[in-house]
C-alpha cells in the first residue's frame, strides 16, 4: 500500500470504529470483510488438486464439498450451489448439500424448492438443527406461522442459553399472538445462564431494558478482531431492523438492514435475510 503500512492502518481503523458511538448519522460500522490472500489460495489450491487424474472418487468429493463451502462463505454462490449440485450426482444422500441449496433458494424467495431441501434434509438427518432454523423461516415467509414456530421451537431447544434461538422464535410467536411471545421473550431471557453475551443484549433492548445506544456500547465489549465486529453488527442491525420494521418505521428498518449487508458476512442467517427484507420493502414502495 505504498508509503503506508496496512496493519497499522487497519489496527487505525478498528481502533476509530471501536470508539466511535451510534447514532442515527454515525453508525458503528466495521470494515467491509474482503476476500483474502489465503481465501484465494485455498480455492486455488483445492482446484489444482481436483486436477489430478489419480484422485480417488472420495477424496475429489471432499475436496469439492471443501471448496463449495469456502466458495459460500465468500459469497460465491454460484460457484458453490454448482460443486453442491455436482456432488448430489454422486451421493444424493448428505443433507449438509441439501441445506446449502435450500438457503440459495430460500434467499431468492424460491420458498417451494426451499422447503422441499430442508425436508430432505431433515428426512436424512432429523438432527440437522439448523436445517429446522431455515424450514422455520421458510414457512415464515409464506406465512405458515404455526408451522415455522414449531421448527423454531425445535431449533431453540437444542441450545436454549443463544440469544439468536430466542430471538427467531420471538419473530415468528408474534405473528401468531404478540402479547404472549413477548412474554415468552422475557421467560427465556431469564433462563439464559449468561446474559452478558452481546447477543442477550439484543434481546434486552427488545425488552425495554437497554436503549440502542447501550445495545451497541455493549456490543463493543470483547471484540477482538474487525471479523468479530463485522459478524456482531451484521446480526444486531438486522435484528434492529426487524425491531423498527414492527413499530412502522419502514424507512429506519431498511437503513438498518443495509448496515447489516455491509459487513460483508454472507454466510450469516442474518445477512441473507436482510438482504430479503429490503427486496420486501422495496415493493412496497414501487
């Protein structure tokens, strides 16, 4: 970078984002994740391997499912819903293949392919816990209230102490009865063992019990990389996106949910959803 040396400009930035406070104008942002240096690599090396004509069939269908995943958490979906559509001709029966697909399809508001995916996985591994997550929000989407709080029950009792469990079947509960699922908030708020966490921050600000400003004060706590922050702020802005979207104020949840898309972490529940909630609220607009 020139004159400049990059761990100290990047050790700058962090330190200014880290300081710096949340306001309507001055949002807490972290700095954009990038494809890295080894991220590259590690593709171009799994490819450079998948090369060799005396790969056996099973270590080249590992070495592509290792690349589809590196290729998703990059945002790269094409690329990784083809090396996952290219392993099904092989092994039609790993359910972590049909999980991928089914979020690509639940991303593009696909909701019957999606549903048919997570029910294939869940038929192959009635275990998969976030395969019931990605049913429950598919069923979400097209208003299956009951259905999807079931799923999402289920996927809360695997871990009942994740604030982000607690927080996916409060959206769902209240679209069957408002007043009853902030009550269940508040029932397994107070069961969570660890409420300084900063995702139980979250859901201490939909209880009225911290302001947005302490929500992101909190969130700061620990944060040892920009990864780490960039991952937080992409969670706690869709849920404040979601929080606003409910008191009316469409245009604060929209700003929000772009915050959310510009943390760059597209592996996240929450960056996929955000990025179908603006596409939602954009056609209203029209």
């Amino acid at each position: 970078m020139g004159l400049f040396n990059l761990r100290t400009v990047y050790c700058f930035l962090l330190a200014v984002i880290l300081l710096s406070g949340c306001s309507n104008s001055q949002p807490l942002l972290a700095v954009p994740e990038q494809v890295s240096y080894d991220d590259e690599l590690k593709i171009a090396q799994i490819s450079q391997q998948l090369s060799r004509k005396d790969l056996d069939t099973v270590t080249r269908m590992q070495l592509i499912f290792e690349r589809g995943i590196v290729y998703d958490s990059l945002g790269f979906k094409a690329f990784a819903q083809s090396d996952f559509s290219y392993l099904l001709n092989f092994n039609p029966e790993i359910p972590d293949i049909y999980n991928f697909l089914g979020t690509y399809a639940l991303r593009e508001g696909n909701f019957d392919e999606a549903l048919t995916s997570f029910n294939t996985t869940l038929e192959l591994d009635p275990t998969y816990a976030y395969a019931y997550l990605n049913r429950a929000i598919t069923l979400y989407r097209t208003g299956h209230y009951q259905a999807a709080e079931r799923d999402a029950l289920q996927f809360y009792q695997y871990d009942v102490n994740e604030p982000i469990r607690i927080l996916w079947l409060y959206l769902i509960e209240k679209e069957n009865d408002n007043k009853a699922a902030q009550n269940e908030l508040q029932k397994r708020y107070d069961l969570i063992n660890d409420k300084t966490i900063y995702s139980g921050n979250i859901i201490a600000f939909y209880l009225g019990k911290i302001n947005e400003s302490r929500l992101m004060q909190n969130l700061q706590q620990g944060v040892e990389n920009n990864r780490q922050l960039a991952e937080r702020l992409c969670e706690a802005y869709f849920y404040l996106g979601k929080y606003y979207q409910s008191k009316g104020d469409n245009e604060r949840a929209k700003m929000l949910f772009k915050y959310a898309l510009a943390n760059n972490i597209y592996n996240y529940v929450e960056h996929q959803q955000a990025l179908y909630e603006i596409k939602l609220l954009e056609e209203k607009e029209k």
